[in-house]
C-alpha cells in the first residue's frame, strides 16, 4: 500500500518535540485506540525514524512507514495490533 | 568514455548514499568514537565538551565586564575548537543525510530545555565535566571520581525520566482526527543542494585546519578537526549518552547502553596504554571528584541531560541539527557553568568537591584495566538481561 494513500483514524501532532517526547506521546496515544486503527504522527525529529519503528517492533504493533516529502516534518504511521 | 563517467557518478552517488543516508548502527559510532577520541588525547588532550562550552561563557562575561579572567579566544582554545568541529561537524553530516532544518520546539519545551541547560551547568561544575570528561574521558583516563560520576548519571536519569514521565500525565498527548487532504509538496526542495553545502564545510574545515597550522595553531587545528570527525560519527550514528542511562528504565531498549559501554572499553584501554607507555601525564583527566563531585554533579547533570534531551556532546551535535531547543540548553548550560566554576575557583569550593583517585594507584595499572572492563561489561549485561527481562522498566 502507498503510504499516500494511508486514511489515519488519529493524528498525533509531535512537531518540535525532541527526544523521546515523540515516542512517549505516541506509546501514549496508542494506547487510547482500538485494534486496527491506524496513527499518524507528524514530527521533526530525525530521531524518530529509528524509535518509532523500533517502538513497533517491540510492541507489537505494526509499523507502516514514514512520508518525508519535504513538507517540512515527517509524517509516521503506525498500526496497532 | 560516456558510459565510464556515468559508472564513476553512479559510484559517487552510491556511496553517499551507504555513508550519509542510513544512520550507521549505534555500536560503529561507539566504536568510532573511542578511536577518535585515544586521537585526541594521543594529540593533545583528551576529549572534553564542557570546558569549551566554559569557555564561551568566561569569554562573553570577560568581554562583558561581569567577572576578569584570563580567557583564550574560542578560536584557539583546545577545548573550544573541538567542541565547533563537533557541532560543524553534526551540521555537515545533517546536511550531507539531507535532515538539517531549523526545528522550533514549542513553549514548554524550550523552557525545559532552558532550565535543563541550568541543572547541566551545575552538575558538569560539580563533577568537573559533563558525560564526556566528567565520565566517558575520566573512566578512559582510570580515575575514580568518572566511574562515581557514572552511579549520579544512572540516579539522575532516573529522575529526570519519572519527571518526563509526570509531565505525560499531566499534559497527556491530544490527538486530532486527521485533517486530510492539507497535504503540502513545497516549492523549491531545498533539502537538494543540502549535500553540496555539507561537503563544502567539510573541505572548508580542512583549509581553516591548514590555516591554524601555518601561524603556528597545529594542535588546535588538528583537535577542530578530530572534533568535526566526532561530530559526523555521532550523528550519523546517533550515539546518545542520554539514552544510554535513561532507556533501560524507559522502554528497556539497551543498544545505546551497550554502544557507550563497549565505546569505553576502548577507549578506557586506549587511554590506559598511552598513560602507561608514560606518553601522557598519569594525572590527566584525574580529578577531585571522588566521591561528592561524582556522584551529586552525575545525579544533577543526569536529570538536566533526560529534560534537556541531550547530554554534553548530545546537545552539541542536536545544535549542529538545527533543534532550536538544544540551542536554548546550549546558553543556559554554557553561561551557568561559567558563573558556577567561576564562583567555585574564587571561593575555593572546588578543591572540596572530592579526591582525585587515580585507581591504578590502588590496583597497579593490570588490574584497574581488568576491573574497569569487568565493571563496563557487568553494564552491557545487565542493559541486555535488563531488555529481556524489564527489571528495572518504570512503566
């Protein structure tokens, strides 16, 4: 699936924090949701892209990609289990 | 010929890619890191971040008429141009990967990171140097006072941790329902022309190296560049002190604990060899630390460096990344350490802080090298045992 085309049920607005609020927001915030649904975190920290997908692996949770589109942030996109 | 410089270009391209597009594994940078850092110290001195940091503080309140002091200029001072080449050298290395952009962190994060930056100045006063000469070069020089440092750093981020942690509950994460469709693709990708501006710094740093030699700055220019050496490795890697102590309380993740650990292995056996071998002074990096320094300077810095996100080299490679909120840490750490010492120097605190141990003094050169490597892999093991395990896991 092209991330693009990826409909979040959340969105998670962690741009400007740096480590590990992103991942502590996100760890957080997922566990409000429901099986299946998916998160969109949007962040600037480079960090991010090694602790999120880590974060899912050892979660459990699934971990669909990042979207750097030179929007000026990343957008990370999870699924929880 | 056509085809051959399209091999020679595609080559190019592919190598960048491998070098500055992946984050290199934690435990290369750790590695790496060690090497440069047995450099430095086979150069001059041994690695060192706060002392430059104080220097910038003594020059700025020197120049201001706040307190006299005899200062170097920054831009001769060892512990000064190691600290610039390490935050060119991030800045490079964010420009190179394409990831440098000025990320401006919102109200309360700023103000963590100011206050943050205060805790880190008194604690890097105490200990006589942050995680890197309070700890990582104090270990590597085999005095006492880094390994009691090491015990505040793992108290500090504790705390520092439960408090990020309290701030979670209190503010907890709002989440939006997707806004859809706002989707940008800017103008003019800037991130393109990054990489040319990352290797022009780089070249620019050698020439400025060649300058500092020919008027007789050798030693300093050759630590600017090890510095910008350190600061690529480190972000490339994203060798983090910080979450070397705090992640085994936070998520149980251990590979940054283990990159540090076995970073110091080398480099504490690199350092034993020169001092050893009688290149270096026996007392270098030995300070009176042990046991007050140590361990209160470690536990506060230790809370500072959780809350800032960035330790002593870690708030100086994030600078170089363009994090507004390390830039923030950098003043208020760089200015309180400056006016503690300072205070700490006139009042003669700082020869109460501890005793300088230098440990092969008590166990012979031999033996502190076997106990210094059976206590750093005691840590790697436990950080390991500790991820399977969730032993000491907070939540």
């Amino acid at each position: 699936m092209d991330l693009k085309d990826i409909k979040p049920d959340v969105t998670l607005d962690a741009r400007g924090l740096s480590c590990p609020m992103p991942l502590l927001k996100t760890k957080k915030a997922m566990k409000g949701m429901k099986p299946g649904q998916i998160i969109e975190v949007l962040g600037t920290d480079p960090g991010s892209k090694k602790d999120l997908p880590d974060f899912a692996q050892k979660s459990g949770n699934e971990w669909l990609g990042v979207l750097d589109d030179g929007e000026g942030f990343y957008r990370f996109y999870l699924r929880k289990k | 010929m056509n085809d051959e410089r399209g091999y020679l270009a595609r080559k190019l391209k592919e190598g960048h890619a491998s070098l500055f597009e992946r984050t290199w594994p934690s435990w290369v940078g750790g590695m790496l890191v060690a090497f440069l850092s047995i450099l430095m110290f086979a150069w001059e001195r041994p690695w060192g971040v706060v002392a430059g940091m104080r220097n910038w503080g003594d020059w700025l309140f020197t120049s201001l008429g706040i307190y006299h002091k005899s200062v170097q200029s920054p831009l001769v001072n060892y512990a000064s141009v190691m600290d610039l080449g390490l935050v060119f050298g991030a800045f490079a290395s964010a420009l190179l990967g394409r990831e440098f952009s000025i990320r401006t962190p919102p109200r309360l994060e700023a103000a963590k990171g100011f206050v943050a930056g205060i805790l880190m100045g008194i604690g890097a006063a105490l200990a006589r140097g942050c995680n890197v000469g309070g700890f990582y070069s104090a270990i590597s020089a085999l005095s006492l006072g880094g390994v009691a440092m090491m015990f505040g750093l793992i108290l500090g981020a504790y705390v520092g941790l439960r408090y990020l942690l309290w701030e979670l509950e209190k503010f907890p994460p709002r989440t939006t329902a997707p806004a859809g469709g706002e989707r940008s693709e800017g103008g003019f990708d800037w991130r393109r022309i990054q990489p040319w501006i990352g290797y022009a710094i780089m070249i620019l740093a050698v020439l400025v190296s060649f300058r500092y030699s020919s008027v007789a700055y050798t030693k300093s220019g050759g630590l600017l560049l090890l510095g910008l050496a350190v600061g690529i490795v480190m972000h490339r890697s994203r060798l983090c002190f910080v979450a070397a102590f705090r992640d085994p309380f936070m998520t149980g993740e251990s590979r940054q604990t283990k990159a540090v650990a076995l970073s110091l292995m080398i480099a504490m056996t690199g350092y034993a060899i020169i001092k050893w071998a009688g290149l270096r002074g026996e007392m270098v990096y030995v300070a009176n630390t042990f046991l007050f320094g140590g361990l209160v300077g470690g536990f506060i810095f230790g809370i500072g460096m959780v809350i800032a996100g960035g330790c002593g080299s870690g708030t100086l490679w994030r600078v170089g990344e363009g994090q507004v909120k390390l830039w923030i840490t950098l003043v208020s750490f760089s200015l309180t350490n400056a006016l503690v010492r300072y205070y700490m120097d006139t009042t003669g605190l700082i020869h109460k802080v501890g005793k300088a141990v230098f440990i092969p003094d008590l166990l012979s050169y031999k033996w502190t090298v076997i106990a210094l490597l059976v206590l750093l892999g005691l840590w790697y093991l436990a950080a390991d045992w500790n991820e399977e395990k969730e032993i000491v896991v907070v939540e």
